[in-house]
C-alpha cells in the first residue's frame, strides 16, 4: 500500500466521520425531538455516536494535513505567517476555554451558566476558535484534501453551537435569554477591543 492510497483512506473515512455528523446534527437543529448533541448522558447511542465521529473526523483532519502535506500548488512557505499563528492562537484558546466553562459543562453537563472569562465576549468561544485553528491547520498544511475535511469539521462546530442554544435555553430560562440578548453568538469584536483597550490604558497609567 503506498503514501497516496494511505492518505486516500485516512480522508474517506474523515469525510464520511464528518459529514454524517453535520448531517446529524442539522436533522437534531431541524427536527426535535431528536438531538444528538448535547447528548443525553454518557454512554448513550447520541454520546457514542456524537464523540466517535466527532473524534474521527478531527483525527482524520489532522492526519490528512501531515500526510498530505504541501501538495496542491497554492501557497509557499509564506503561508505559515498566517496559518501558524492562527492554528496556535486557535487551539490554544480553545484548551483555555476548558478551564473557563469546566468539565461538567464542556460533557453535556448542567453545571451552571458560564458567562465570565472568554464567555463574555462569545457564546462559543471553544468552536469559533477551533474553527480559526482549522483554517490555520489547513492554511500551514497547503492541501486540498485538508481543506475539505477542516471546512466539514467547521461546520460541525457552528451546527454544534446552534444545537445547542434549545437545550441551554430550557435549562437556564430567562437568564441564558438575557446573556444571548448581550452576548454574540461566536465573537463580539467591537467588545473585544474595548476591553483590550481599556486594559492598553490602564498599562500606560
């Protein structure tokens, strides 16, 4: 078996990891009762299902970059200026975000509503940075085939947060109503570099 038939079942078996659960979870968006995500609790056949394509996908993204490496004529090695950072900044916040909403909640817990730290600036602070860390990834990898999966994968993340708004809604009631009223759905920018630049004054002081 050689390089390219390796990398050609690697990227199968992501697309279809990936696109069956964008499919899923737009029938979960567009037809309740059914929901995959949030899933119900662990071990059921909406957590199974939901974390073994959602992990499948993601490690076959992955894989793809590095085994399909640099092969579509796009960019050179300039492409790292914006791709790296961007991958790093992405995943590193998304990691932050762990902490910040805490593991009950990242798991389809009901820990209580988190609208402090990255949350005051997004609703999903964890997907819309994965989602920049999958441009970056695709970006550095300079591949087609890692584009795709990437852009699948993306839009897992944005169905996910969409899903999921029903769900926190029937448990946190008026107040998750008042936090989205307040709060964007993936970045405030205007709120962002507000707060960064009150932080920028008080550092000059």
């Amino acid at each position: 078996m050689t390089d390219s038939d390796v990398t050609s079942i690697v990227f199968a078996a992501g697309l279809a990891a990936g696109v069956t659960l964008d499919l899923l979870l737009l029938r979960s968006l567009l037809a309740p009762p059914f929901r995959l995500w949030p899933a119900p609790e662990p071990g059921s056949w909406q957590s199974l299902t939901f974390w073994g394509l959602f992990r499948g996908g993601m490690v076959a993204t992955f894989a793809v970059a590095l085994l399909d490496w640099n092969s579509a004529v796009l960019l050179d090695w300039s492409r790292l200026l914006i791709g790296a950072p961007l991958f790093l900044v992405g995943f590193g916040i998304t990691i932050c975000g762990y902490f910040n909403l805490g593991f009950g909640n990242t798991y389809c817990g009901a820990d209580g509503l988190v609208s402090h730290g990255l949350y005051r600036f997004s609703r999903n602070p964890q997907y819309a940075s994965s989602i920049m860390g999958l441009a970056g990834l695709a970006i550095s990898a300079n591949s087609w085939l890692a584009i795709v999966l990437a852009a699948v994968m993306g839009g897992a993340y944005v169905l996910m947060a969409l899903v999921e708004e029903a769900w926190l809604e029937e448990r946190y009631g008026p107040t998750y109503r008042d936090y989205c009223a307040h709060t964007a759905r993936f970045l405030d920018v205007s709120g962002l570099l507000d707060h960064a630049e009150r932080k920028l004054r008080l550092t000059v002081r």
